[in-house]
C-alpha cells in the first residue's frame, strides 16, 4: 500500500473548526500556526471581551501579517511569505 504526500488534518482556530487536505512534509507548520493563531487570538478575547470570533482572528491576522511585513524588510523572506500566501489560499478554499 502506497501512502499518499497529502492526508486530512482538523484544526481548530478561535474555536472554529477547519479540515485541511495537506502536505504530510508540512504538517507541523500547521500545528505550530494553529497554537501561535490560538494564543494571539486568547490574547485579544481577553483584552477586548464583547467582540465577535471575526473580530478576534481579523486582529490576529493582522499582528501576525505586520510581523512577516516587518521581516521581510529586514531580510529575505520569500519562502515564509510563500508559504503563508498558500496557508491562506488553503484557509479561503475550505472557507468558500
């Protein structure tokens, strides 16, 4: 039986619940962004209780995006960026 480069993972981000057809390589890439996503997005539910789940992940997309922005101008990041655009493509495929 040949095993497959790609397999399913679920992740939860702010409590919602995503499946991912992945990269078996990129596996732990995923999980260390679900646990930076899910303490970023602790962090602003506590800071600003009352907002929406929305609101939460929006302000944590932008933390993490202007960290890349900041790293990309003090070096050469284009396989990170290459890496979270995918992410992100990834995220608005399951999402649509």
């Amino acid at each position: 039986m040949e095993i497959s480069d790609t397999f399913q993972i679920t992740l939860k981000l702010g409590g919602q619940t995503f499946s991912l057809d992945i990269k078996r390589n990129e596996e732990l890439f995923y999980r260390d962004a679900e646990k930076l996503i899910n303490k970023r997005y602790s962090y602003y539910a506590n800071r600003y209780p009352g907002q929406s789940v929305t609101t939460y992940l929006l302000m944590t997309v932008l933390e993490i995006a202007v960290n890349l922005q900041k790293q990309e101008a003090s070096g050469n990041l284009k396989p990170i960026m290459d890496t979270l655009n995918s992410l992100i493509n990834e995220v608005n495929t399951v999402l649509k």
